[in-house]
C-alpha cells in the first residue's frame, strides 16, 4: 500500500486539481472545434491549451505544483523516483525530457518512463507502487503528460476513431473520441499518510487483438477481479471508465464492468471534459476521481492499444 | 544467440527476421504486416519460448517505436499527406508486446519501459514478482529498433521462484 501525499493537474480547465475539479462540477469542458492548428489536418474538437505548450516546461510546472503542497527537499533525494508517463512525450523523444525533468529538480536517479499507450497513466502508478513497497525509493513523483500534434491527430484521423463533437461516452449515439493535452503529477510515498492511498493495481493483456478490444472485456474483466480481491463490489464508491466513446471501447467495458458484478456502481466517464489526454489520462482521472469522492473506495481503469488493460483501487477513510 | 550458442543465419538486418521467423514459425503470416520492432521481439519471443511458457511480457528500450514513428511521418509530409493507418498502429512502443501476447495467448501483464540502460529494468522486474498479483514467469528483455537494419534484442525468461 502507498499514500498519495499531493497532486496536480494542468489543463484546458484550469490550473491546479481544484480547479480542474471545480470546471467540472460547473459543467465547463475544454472541448472546442479546431480548424487551423495543425497543417493538412481535417478540423477536429479536441480540449488544447490556447497557446502551444512546450513538453517539458508543462511537466516541470505540473511536478512543481504537486511538490510544492510538501515539505520541501523530496524532489532533489536519491529516496525519490520520478515516473514519466507519456506516448508521445517531446516531438516523439521520450528519454530525454524524462531526464530534464528529473535534473530540473536535482533528482540524483534516472527517470523510469511508462509507454504502454492509453493505460500508461495508471501503470505509472502500479511501478511507483511496487518500487515503493519493494523499499528502493521512499517517494515516487508520477507525472503524466501528452501534448497534441499533427501526428497523433492525423492518425486518429486515419483510423476514422474522432467524433466530429463533443464525444458521448457510454451514449447509444457515441460517434468517437476527442483528443486532449494536460499534464498531471501525483506524489505517492510508503510512509504512511492521512488521505487517500492507493490499495492495488493489475494489468492485463487481451491476447486478441494490437487494436481493437477484446469482445468479452478479457483484459479489463481480469483487472478489476484482480482489484477486487479483498473487497466486494458493494464496497465501490465509485468506477472511474476509460470511456473514450468509441463504439468499441465502451461496448468492451460494459461487458467487463458487467461480468465484474460492478454493474450498480456509479461511474465517471471524464473524457466530455479533457478529451483523451493519452499518457495523462490515468493520472488526471485518478485525481479527479479522489476529488469528486472525497472519501471512499474508488477505482480506475483504462484500456489501450496493444491490447492492454490496467487498473488500480484507492481508499480513503 | 539462443541460450549462450550462437545460431547460424544467411541474411542480415531485417532480412535476418524473416529468415528466422521461415525457420523458427513460418505459420503466422501477421508477421508480415508487423514493423521491424515487433518482427524482432515477435522472432526472439519465438526462439525463446519453444516448450516455454511465461504469464507476463515486460520490455524496455531508449528509443520507443521511432523507426516507426519516422515511417508514419513519411506518410505526412507537406504537400503529401496521406496518414496511413497501418503504420500510426504501430507507432506505440508496447505494441510489441501485444503482439507477443496473441501468439503466445499470454493474458497476464504486459509493460513496456524507456530507460536509459537494460540494468534499470532489473529492479522494476523484481518488483513486479514481489508484487502480490505477481505471474510465476516474466519474458523480460530489451527490444530495440532504430532503423530496417540497425536493431538489438536481448529477452530472458525470470522465474519467481
């Protein structure tokens, strides 16, 4: 077990978890229609930050941010690992703005980046979890970010998997995903802490298929019973989807959901706010989640390319 | 190599793939429509998993899916821009361990690290094992393609007991 010590989140929304959390409950989402951002790119609605940002910048800020709610001096220790989680990360470079964050706070480790596409977030924090109950580190700083680009929305598009609008998770009517951008940092410990703590994580492959989801919800079914061990589904407070709003992705998890005996419980679906924010969005929904809970057990899952499935269960008493 | 001894092969670079996968599978013709990243993982898996099973697949690299990423971009060039979707499939690093995964029908874990060297995966892998939901064997290693014919590939079977 581990303890959620602070956290942030940067986005289209707002600046800080509380903010972000405080659009939402206002109903405001950073959904816009974009005509002219990237070159030879088909308009498409995606939630951008009005100025272009840069990578590393974005995640120092965001790490910052989530460091600074904490007694100073943990950033810099050799007791503290930092976790990137990213698909994309700098123009595709995904190592060395891992080592510039992590030398921009005088952390004496190298950095350990999670890549496992759309579940990269919450597998960030299942290694920071095992590192830290394996004693190597004392505290882990998760930080997930992805910002958008000509590539990724390009492909998006060649795959024919972006609505045209504001996407509807889990709707009859979902016609597709929306891309986004944030960046999100969560700094777990093994010291024990009052709050929020994060109990298990499982990650599992579908074995079926790089690009589509398993029909019978395989991978993310297998999740959830490993998250469950322990508990029952009648002690879920909450069920943080993927909920991308592709016709797939959301069929798959209701079918997983469904054979999980997690059907009554209520569920957050948050992409209507941030789009897919790809390597971030494990770490924003996290957040978000503990937020609109407050208290309670609450777990999150996602699903991704390469047939992945991760997730994690957190508490707070 | 195979197991310390080295095997003996005609081609070099990817064609040194295909010849391996003739010899060693030859029945997958999905092999064909893979980027040299996963040919290469998906060969070494091969070779390594003959009478072997493992429930989990954890590999890491320093360059992600970039030779990929760079064929993708070809797609996208000013004044020629026609995506394709069969190569921006392939522009996710853990890609190849989903591959790995349906040949192998392995539903446990798959992960997939950058790291600076194949020494940093060591500790995430022993971690991983000590972990409660841990699997009883790991099909470990270092996957890594930085063009058609420059790529390394280095897996390990670990078991946690």
């Amino acid at each position: 077990m581990v303890y959620c010590l602070g956290h942030s989140i940067i986005s289209p929304l707002g600046e800080g978890s509380q903010a972000n959390v405080e659009a939402i409950r206002a109903g405001r989402s950073g959904l816009k229609l974009h005509t002219d951002r990237f070159l030879d790119v088909e308009p498409f609605c995606a939630s951008l930050f009005d100025e272009p940002q840069d990578f590393v910048p974005l995640c120092v800020r965001s790490a910052e941010m989530a460091l600074g709610q904490l007694p100073a001096g943990i950033g810099d220790k050799k007791e503290t690992i930092f976790i990137l989680s990213t698909t994309k990360g700098d123009n595709l470079d995904l190592l060395t703005p891992a080592n510039k964050i992590a030398r921009h706070f005088g952390n004496p480790n190298r950095p350990i980046v999670v890549s496992n596409a759309c579940t990269s977030g919450v597998c960030a924090q299942i290694t920071a979890k095992r590192l830290l109950e394996a004693g190597l580190y004392n505290y882990a700083v998760v930080v997930g970010c992805d910002i958008q680009s000509r590539f990724i929305v390009s492909g998006f598009q060649s795959f024919k998997a972006l609505s045209p609008e504001p996407c509807l998770p889990f709707s009859p009517e979902r016609r597709g995903l929306n891309l986004g951008e944030a960046a999100a940092t969560i700094v777990y410990s093994n010291q024990p802490h009052e709050g929020w703590r994060l109990e298990a994580g499982a990650i599992h492959n579908d074995a079926n298929h790089i690009s589509a989801p398993s029909r019978t919800g395989e991978g993310s079914f297998l999740c959830l019973r490993d998250v469950l061990t322990g508990v029952t589904p009648a002690d879920i407070d909450l069920l943080g989807v993927h909920g991308t709003a592709t016709l797939y992705n959301d069929a798959m998890e209701t079918i997983a959901i469904e054979r999980a005996g997690l059907q009554r419980v209520p569920i957050s679906a948050l992409k209507p706010y941030y789009g897919h924010t790809m390597g971030a969005a494990g770490v924003v929904e996290t957040i978000i989640g503990m937020l609109l809970l407050n208290k309670g057990t609450f777990i999150k899952m996602l699903s991704g390319f390469g047939g992945v499935n991760a997730a994690i269960r957190l508490k707070c008493e | 190599m195979l197991n310390g001894q080295p095997i003996a092969v005609q081609e070099t670079g990817e064609k040194m793939l295909v010849e391996l996968y003739r010899r060693y599978a030859g029945d997958y013709p999905k092999f064909f429509k893979m980027d040299t990243l996963c040919r290469l993982g998906f060969v070494a898996a091969e070779l390594l998993l003959k009478g072997e099973s493992v429930d989990a697949v954890v590999m890491a690299n320093r360059s992600a899916s970039i030779k990929n990423d760079t064929d993708y971009m070809a797609t996208i060039t000013d004044g020629n821009y026609y995506p394709s979707p069969a190569l921006f499939v392939y522009t996710l690093p853990n890609i190849v361990t989903g591959e790995i995964a349906i040949r192998h029908h392995i539903q446990g874990e798959t992960s997939f690290y950058i790291l600076d060297s194949y020494e940093e995966l060591e500790p995430i892998v022993k971690s991983q094992m000590a972990d409660c939901t841990s699997p009883a064997a790991i099909l470990a290693g270092w996957c890594e393609c930085n063009g058609k014919n420059e790529f390394y590939a280095k897996l390990q079977i670990i078991w946690n007991n």
